[in-house]
C-alpha cells in the first residue's frame, strides 16, 4: 500500500438522525432519505482528546529526536556520516539547505521502514509486500534481489468494493475486450484528439449517475481538484476551504488568483461566521463585493474518516448564495444505498452541489477523476480547465474499467453484486471499528465510514506499530507530522468488500496484541 498522506485531526463515533426530501434523479421522483447509522453522534460534533501523558510524551519525543539529529549534523560532517549534510560543489548552490531536509535526514530515515513499502500484485483483500534492504552507500532501503515478497492482510488500499479481488469475474472481461479494441494511452489531450466513444459514454454515465446535466473526466484524481479550481475562481472571487480540505484542493486554491479563508473542520457554525464577515466586509482594501465566492468540502475526510456534515452546510451555502465544491473522492460508489455517495447518504438533493467532484481511484478500481455540473460549467471547463486542455486523456481501458463498475454498482451487471458489496463495505467498516473501540484505541471518524485512523500519538510508535503489524501480517498505512499535526500521528486503516469476516476477525485479535503491547489503548488509560 501507498504509505502517507495529509494532514488531519478530530472525529469519532455517530448518531441517529432521519429526514426525508423529494429528490428527481433520472426521470423519475423518490423520497431521499438520510441514511446515517451512527451510534454516538451527529458527523463532526465531538473529537477524542489526546490525554496528557501522550500529549508529553509525543513533544519530549520530538525534542530528544531533534537534539540529537542536530548534534549529529554537527559532528557527522567530519566521520563522512551518510545522512550529514552534504556540500555542493565548489561555486555551485545547494538545492537544498540542510535546515530544509533536517526532517528528512534526521527523523524520516529513522522510521522510513514504515512508509513507502512497495507491493505486487493487485491491491486486494491480501497483498504482497516487497522486501527491501539497506545500502552501505545511501540512506534509501531498496528493493532485495532477488526479490521476496511476504503475504499480508491489506489494510491500507482503497479498495473499498473489492473490484481487485473479484476482477477476473466482474470487470476484467469488458477490459481485455476494450483492451483489444482500443490503444492504452491516446497520446493527446483531450480538447485535441484524446475524447474517445468511452471517454464520452463514460461522462454521460456519471452525470446521469449524480442527477446533473453534464460531466467532464480527467486522467488524474488529484489534478482534478488541482487544474478545476484555478479555472471556476479567478480575481475578485473568495474561496472559503474546510480546515482539513485535501491538498489538491489546497494546491487548487493557491493556484487560483483568489482570496481564501478557512472555517473549523465540520463546522457549519464556523462557516457561517466567515461567510458573514466576508460577505459584510468586502474584497480587501476595495470593501466591493466578492464576485463569486465558493465553499469548498469533502464527503469524507480521508485522514479522519470524518462524514462531511453535509446538510447543514448546504444550508449555509444557500442562505448566503454561496456555490458548494463537493470532493467526493472517498464517498461516490462507497457511501449511500446504492453508491451515490454523500448526497444520498445525507438526504441532500444533488441539485443543492453546484459542482461535484470524485475520483474513480478508491471505489471503480480505475484512475482518475471527474466534475459533475451544470452543462454551462461544463462546457466552460471544457475549453479553459488546464486538466482538460493539456493533460493527456484518460487511458481508454481505464474509462471501460469504470464504466463496468459503475454498471455494476447500479445494478445493470452481474446482478445483486453491487448491492452485495455495498452491504459488505459498511457491515465491514462498522464492525472493525466497533471492535478497536471496544479494545480502548482512539479512533477517529464515524460509523459508516470505511476509513478507520487510530492515534498513535508518539512518534516513536509510528514505526513499532507497523513493524509490529508486518511481523503478524498486516500491512497497515502509518501516518506522522507533516502529513498530520506534530502530536497526532496515526495508523490509518481502510476496509474493504473483498475483506472476509474471519480476515478482519484475526486482523482485530493481533492489533488487541500490538495495542497492549505498545500501550495504546488511550480510552481505558491516560498512559495507554
């Protein structure tokens, strides 16, 4: 599994609410229910409190960390240590300064075993984790040769329906005929000759997916948000960005020539609160009005697991006529009845999103991205969108792997199969965080969620945890600052359909081990 990610912080548990609304999608008019099964509370209205001696001991880790990596800077220059900082050459600058990658040098190689392990083989239930070795001449682990490879429960992809383990029988059939068919990469752009039959059946499929006009697809999940948001938000315009958005949509922001603010994660009283100021107080210096301003938020947040509090929000948005930016990358095809993502699961009409994005990276199997609008943002995007106009086109086997999987989470293929697995992601999801809750770990997010982070806290742990883990079988994605806060470093699983109730049975009775082991069960005990 791919090891890291971006920052984080807060979630935990659910509640029980229901509302009922009219929704038309397709044609036809049904009542949309909220579907939320939480236990605890309503989505992002508590968090776990770190206790004081994680909270000490994580700082006082950092800082013996950092005195050392300093006083081995100072002196390892002259025993020719590898990770000392290097000179340049004589009249030739650094690229990088020895203050810049003191992290890196100093307290990511330490721990570099847990991250960025590499793997073969398809990303399903069970995976096989490439051994690695270290050099006599670098810092870096490399891959051993020949190579070895150990067998690991997979708890770190996002292979939330399982299309990589029942491949051969669901989508892989409809691939090997486009594969036949079609080229694997078109070697163009898509606004020059890279828009194939697929690539325009495949739009039309989500838009009619989503119950909006028009869809664009990209080649690149993350470029999605990265090449969009510059396109819609110019000069003038005020984007208004959840505290713990994704990175593409941070990049996204800083890209665009305007203004951003911030709210409190999940937060709809926050939100109104910056709204309210930016609207009264205008553009900076001028006072005028803002031009468009945009609320930007995620259906699940990806380092917490967090369930976007997506109603409320709504209603914001549209008290004070500011446009939503909905990044469902991690809820389309994983969350509602049948795989619509956070609108079905929260109630919310899909005509109250101005602009949906996704990614087919998590729930289809496939790569890429897409943004589902009304057909004039579409059309626009079409011919002013750098992700449209200059990154080559989505490969056209890709297109069909999600075409499948769309079909068959709608149910147009292989029968009952789509519900099944949609059944099985949440029986999955809930019942493996009941379990590290009943154990005394720290989780963040909510029920329903497939994405389960456990506190970690101590820098230390991050690598006893995986380690541990990789010994019983586990392949586990650890987490730690920058990519989260200095004190709330993580494990962040991700379950599955493909995963076997007895998978996660023996998965929950060795992280019952590792937990006692490493003290981490914070919720029965301040010192774990």
């Amino acid at each position: 599994p791919a090891f890291g990610s971006r920052g984080s912080t807060r979630g935990a548990g659910g509640g029980t609410t229901m509302a009922t609304q009219t929704v038309t999608m397709n044609g036809k008019t049904a009542p949309l229910e909220d579907q939320r099964s939480h236990e605890k509370h309503e989505p992002g209205t508590n968090g776990v409190p770190i206790t004081w001696f994680a909270a000490y001991s994580t700082y006082v880790g950092y800082a013996i960390l950092i005195f050392l990596g300093r006083f081995r800077d100072l002196v390892g220059g002259f025993f020719n240590e590898r990770a000392a900082p290097q000179k340049p050459p004589k009249g030739i600058a650094p690229l990088v300064f020895s203050s810049e990658n003191f992290y890196t040098r100093r307290l990511y190689y330490r721990v570099q075993e847990a991250f960025n392990r590499p793997v073969k083989g398809p990303p399903g239930a069970h995976i096989d984790v490439v051994h690695r070795e270290a050099h006599a001449d670098d810092c870096i682990l490399h891959v051993k040769s020949p190579m070895e490879t150990t067998r690991c429960l997979n708890l770190g992809s996002y292979n939330y329906l399982g299309f990589a383990d029942d491949w051969k029988d669901t989508c892989g059939g409809d691939v090997l005929e486009a594969l036949e068919k079609w080229p694997v990469g078109l070697a163009s752009a898509r606004m020059d000759m890279g828009t194939t039959a697929l690539h325009t059946e495949l739009e039309a499929l989500v838009a009619k997916f989503l119950g909006k006009e028009d869809c664009l697809v990209y080649n690149m999940g993350f470029a999605t948000n990265a090449t969009t948001i510059p396109a819609l938000a110019g000069a003038g315009d005020l984007i208004i960005s959840d505290a713990l958005n994704h990175t593409s949509i941070v990049n996204g922001a800083r890209s665009s020539a305007a203004k951003t603010r911030v709210f409190a994660h999940n937060c709809e009283k926050s939100l109104e609160k910056v709204l309210r100021e930016a609207i009264s107080m205008g553009q900076p210096r001028t006072r005028r009005p803002w031009n468009k301003i945009f609320v930007a938020v995620e259906g699940i947040y990806s380092m917490e697991g967090e369930i976007c509090n997506l109603k409320a929000i709504v209603e914001v948005c549209k008290k004070y006529k500011a446009y939503l930016y909905l990044d469902e990358a991690h809820s389309i095809g994983a969350m509602g009845k049948t795989g619509r993502g956070i609108t079905e699961y929260c109630g919310v009409d899909t005509k109250d999103v101005n602009i949906m994005m996704g990614t087919f990276t998590k729930s289809f199997g496939g790569m890429g991205g897409y943004i589902a609008a009304d057909k004039s943002v579409i059309d626009y995007l079409r011919i002013s969108c750098s992700g449209s106009m200059y990154h080559n086109a989505m490969s056209p086997v890709v297109c069909q792997q999600v075409i499948t999987a769309f079909q068959i989470i709608m149910g147009d293929k292989c029968g009952k199969v789509g519900k099944e697995k949609l059944d099985d992601l949440r029986n999955n999801s809930n019942y493996f965080r009941r379990e590290l809750e009943k154990m005394g770990l720290h989780t963040y997010g909510d029920y329903d969620s497939p994405i389960i982070p456990v506190l970690l806290y101590n820098p230390t742990k991050i690598l006893a945890f995986s380690r541990e883990c990789y010994k019983r079988g586990l392949a586990v994605v650890v987490v730690g600052f920058p990519a989260t806060s200095v004190v709330l470093s993580r494990s962040r699983f991700c379950v599955s359909a493909g995963h076997t109730r007895a998978d996660l049975e023996a998965a929950v009775k060795d992280i019952a081990e590792i937990a006692k082991m490493l003290k981490l069960r914070y919720a029965k005990s301040s010192f774990g």
